[in-house]
C-alpha cells in the first residue's frame, strides 16, 4: 500500500528524516514513535507531499507519489489529520465535514446550485461516525479540544481515504477522550477496512491498536517490529522507553 | 434566506425609484454608488471570501474603463461589444497577473498585485499615442439610448444588479464554499483534495472580470479617464470601502461604498479635510467594528434576538 524507500530530509544542515525505508500492507495498523524531534511529523509531511524530500523515492498503492503534490495524493486515497488541530474554524461543523465531501465527489467546481442542497445524507453520515451529530450547526472553532480533533479525522474520512495518517490524534486529550478517540479510531478502522498509520507518545494507546511498530530515533529508523517485540528490544528501551519512564 | 431576498427586492424597488426625484445630484451620487459599489464587491471575493488581500484591484477596474473608452473612441466598436470586451480584458489581465502573484501569499502577494498595478499605471501613463497619457482620454462618446443621466443610471442598476445576483450565486455555491475553505485553511483545503493555487487562480480572474465592469462604465459616465484610476491610492480606496462596509458579509463593501461615497461628498462641501475625516473614520472602525458596519448590525441584531 505504502511504501518508503531510502527518504531524506534535512533543514539548513539538520537532517531531520535519514534515509528511512519501510512499508506497510493493505489493511495494518502502524505506529510510528519516538521521541521529541525524532522527525515523525516530518516523515509525514514527506509523505503527504507537504515538504519535498531531498532523496529517496515514495510509492502509494505502487504509483510514484514522491513529486507529487499534497492534493494530487489526497485524492489517489490517502487522508491525513494534522498534529496541530486543522479545521476551518469559521464554518459550521456540518460545513467542514461537507466541504470534503465536495471535493471528493467531484463538485467542487459547480457554481450554479446553492452549496446547501449537497450531500446532505452523506455528511449527517459522517457526523454520525464520528460522533458530532448533535454539532452539525455549531461553528467548529467553538467546539472543544476533543471534538476538534474528532471533526478532523471526520474530515479525513469525508475524501474515503484508504490509507489514513494520523498525526498524535490524542495529543492535548484527556484520558477519558484518549479513550473515547482510540475506541472511534479502532472502530472506524475496522469498520472501513483502512490501512492506518500513526504517530502518538502514550504508550498505552500505542500497544493498545498497533500491529506493528516502528521506532524513530534522530531521523533514523532503529527498531520495526511487533508491539511485543519492540517492547523487548534493549536498544529501543535504552534510548526511548527509558526515557519516558 | 426568503426574508432577505424580499429585503433586497424592496431596495432594487427604491433603487428603481431614486430618478423620480429628479435631482440630478442623486442620480449621479447613486450612479457612482452603485458603481464603486460592484467593484468593493468583486474586490471582496478576493479579500473576504478567498483571503487574498489584493492591493492592486484598480488596474482591472482600469483596463475595463480603458478597454471600452478606447474600442468606442478610437476603432467606433459599437458599445455592447466594447462593454462585453471590457470584462473579458480585466479577466484576462488578472489571469496573466494573477498566474505569478498567487505563487506568494501573504503580504508577498499583497505587494506583487501592488508592483503589477504600477506597472500598468506607468503603462497607460507613458502610452501617450494610445491613452493619451497624463491628459486622459477625453470625450468618450455616449452609446446610442443611454445619452441621458436617468437612462445611464437605469442601465447600470441593471448591470450591477446582474453581476451581484451572479456573484452571489457564485459564493452560495460548492466553488464558493471551496473559496472560503481556502480563506479559512489553505493547508487543509490542500489535503481535502484542492489545488488550491488554481482556485485562488480561478478567484483572481473572476474578480478581475467583475472589477473591469464597474470600470467600463465609470468611462462612460465620467466622459472622461485619466491613469488616476489605476494608482494604488485607487485601490487602497476600494479597499478601505470593502473593510468598512464589512468584509464578511456579501453586502457589506457595497454598504461601505455607499457610506464613503456621501459622506465625501457632503464633507468637501464644507471643508477640504476629507482625508483626514476619512483617517478618523478608519481608525475608529479599525479599533471599534472590526467587523464593518454590516457585521456590527448583524452582531447587534443576534444580541437582540437572544434577549428577546
């Protein structure tokens, strides 16, 4: 589904991402962890076509994505969320969800019917999934830290996305919404059949729904394993979970 | 939404009644408001609806006014044809200008659309066999059945209530929505699945198009041009109309428009500190009503309606 081949990155002599391979298959659940500054959010952002990369090549669903840009990539099926909450604050929940909704069924450029007549159904749907649909109404930017982040994935999910990135979907949450977040994203997945890959720092969350696991330490990949595996592995502990604890 | 329909119905009503007065002072006052009015609004779709700040919107409205006067002037193209080909121009033009000042954002592509207006400025004002130059184009001819004050009048409420009823068509629909999506985040609106440099391409030349209107009938009404129309202080004007009135409403610059408008003209004929007047009013709306005068009413009107 995924694959990344020999990728770098580096910002005014700093290299953030070096020379990372992995992939991933149709239908597993990965995470990507490490610690701070161990360059996750950058080896998205390559993915996603955010930020060029310097070498390496990227392969989606076996087409070369590596020069391509972001909107190029979101419609071959690929849905991201961001670390940062990113939604369009000033549109009402309903709208945020509708508006993806547009893109992905090519009406984006129609300007003769009015905007609200549009897929209706399909985005009280989603609103539903993501459990927002008592919200539809509510300007988005009101909305609480936890509700943001699920409205984001709500979004993602509107572009039917078969690979989903998910970039720290519990950062900021308290436990009860880590919970609540994970169960949705747990349940989505399977429901959808997605193949998902994602950053987060709880470790418990990480072992949680992750099959596999890959460890990011100073741009460079150190460890790729199973949950239990990697929990094992003393390179892995010496230089990030005993850091954590 | 009927309810506003039926308001605006019984303003185009009011509108349609403003000759009966016959002061020619009103009709020309409310021939000028509706003109700069349609070009605050097209202005607008870039500034409210997309979140390009573009400081250089007055060479559209000079290549419209220009393009008309020079086709009926110098090659006697007959007036609708001269009008149509007007419109057409400014969207070209904004094509062209636009296709490099979307590749920066921000400030950056503020000071580009300034840099490309100047540079059409100094072309119309150095471009003396053709435009006269710092002169001016002088005596435009009137077209055919519009040769009267009230009947120039009636001809461009008709236009611009066309172009508005277009344009807001346009921002009620999916393309309009995607233009606010781009205002709100453009880097989400990238991951949704848009290019969002052609949107921002494609609002660039619908907003020229529809400032190049105002623009061709500014000439006409005016009998004459000058380069002025081009300078920067032109756009800024425009632009401080679009803010006052409010630019989150679809309404307001036409509502800010219609305030600069009078209130110049009733302040020059008492006193020749216009400017500083206009200073004033800037700096109270700035700090008071960020929203402009429509989103003030329409936060007074929701506060009313909650303690109803």
């Amino acid at each position: 589904m995924l694959a990344v081949e020999k990728v770098k990155k580096s910002f005014d002599g700093f290299v953030a991402v070096n020379g990372v391979s992995f992939s991933i298959k149709r239908g597993e659940i990965c995470a990507i962890i490490g610690p701070n500054g161990a360059g996750k959010t950058t080896l998205f952002n390559l993915i996603t076509g955010h930020l060029p990369v310097d070498e390496g090549k990227l392969f989606f669903k076996g087409m070369d994505i590596t020069h391509m840009p972001p909107h190029r990539i979101c419609r071959l099926g690929m849905g991201r969320s961001f670390q940062r909450t990113n939604i369009f604050p000033r549109l009402t929940v309903f709208q945020n969800i509708q508006a993806a909704v547009l893109v992905h069924r090519g009406k984006s450029l129609n300007f003769l019917k009015p905007v609200e007549s549009f897929f209706r159904e399909e985005t009280q749907a989603i609103l539903k999934r993501v459990g927002l649909k008592d919200y539809g109404e509510t300007v988005s930017g009101s909305l609480s830290y936890g509700f943001q982040k699920q409205l984001e994935l709500g979004i993602a999910l509107a572009s039917e996305p078969e690979l989903l990135l998910l970039d720290e979907p519990t950062a900021g949450m308290s436990a009860q919404e880590t919970h609540q977040t994970i169960e949705l994203i747990g349940r989505i997945t399977k429901e959808k059949g997605l193949t998902l890959l994602f950053t987060e720092h709880d470790m418990e969350v990480v072992f949680s729904i992750a099959e596999r696991i890959m460890v990011l330490h100073q741009g460079r990949l150190i460890a790729e394993d199973t949950p239990e595996e990697v929990r094992k592995n003393s390179e892995v502990q010496k230089i990030y979970l005993g850091e954590g604890r | 939404m009927p309810r506003e329909n039926w308001f605006l119905v019984i303003i185009i009503l009011c509108l349609a009644l403003l000759p009966m007065s016959e002061s020619r002072f009103y009709i020309f006052l409310g021939t000028d408001i509706l003109i700069m009015g349609l070009f605050a609004v097209s202005l607008n779709l870039l500034l409210g609806y997309t979140g390009l700040v573009s400081f250089g919107q007055a060479a559209y409205f000079g290549i419209g006014a220009y393009t008309c006067a020079l086709l009926m002037k110098k090659a006697s193209v007959a007036f609708p044809i001269a009008f149509a080909a007007a419109a057409v121009f400014g969207a070209v033009a904004a094509l062209i200008i636009g296709f490099f000042c979307i590749r920066l954002t921000k400030i950056y592509f503020a000071m580009l659309t300034l840099a490309f207006s100047q540079i059409v400025w100094a072309i119309v004002f150095k471009w003396n066999s053709l435009t006269g130059g710092d002169n001016g184009l002088i005596g435009i001819p009137f077209p055919q059945h519009l040769d009267s004050p009230t009947r120039f009048y009636y001809f461009t409420l008709f236009v611009v209530v066309l172009s508005l009823f277009l344009l807001r068509k346009l921002v009620n629909s999916p393309l309009g929505r995607m233009l606010t999506t781009i205002r709100e985040n453009p880097e989400r609106t990238e991951f949704i699945g848009i290019n969002v440099k052609k949107f921002q391409l494609i609002a660039f030349m619908i907003s020229g198009f529809f400032s190049a209107i105002p623009g061709a009938l500014f000439g006409i009404f005016n009998h004459s041009i000058f380069p002025d129309l081009l300078f920067w202080s032109h756009s800024a004007e425009v632009l401080i109309m679009t803010i006052l009135g409010g630019m989150y409403s679809f309404f307001g610059p036409m509502v800010g428009a219609a305030v600069i408008l009078y209130l110049r003209m009733l302040v020059t004929s008492y006193t020749q500190y216009w400017p500083l007047i206009m200073g004033t009013i800037l700096t109270l709306l700035l700090f008071f009503f960020p929203g402009g005068i429509l989103g003030f009413l329409r936060s007074q009107l929701t506060f009313l309606k909650r303690n109803r």
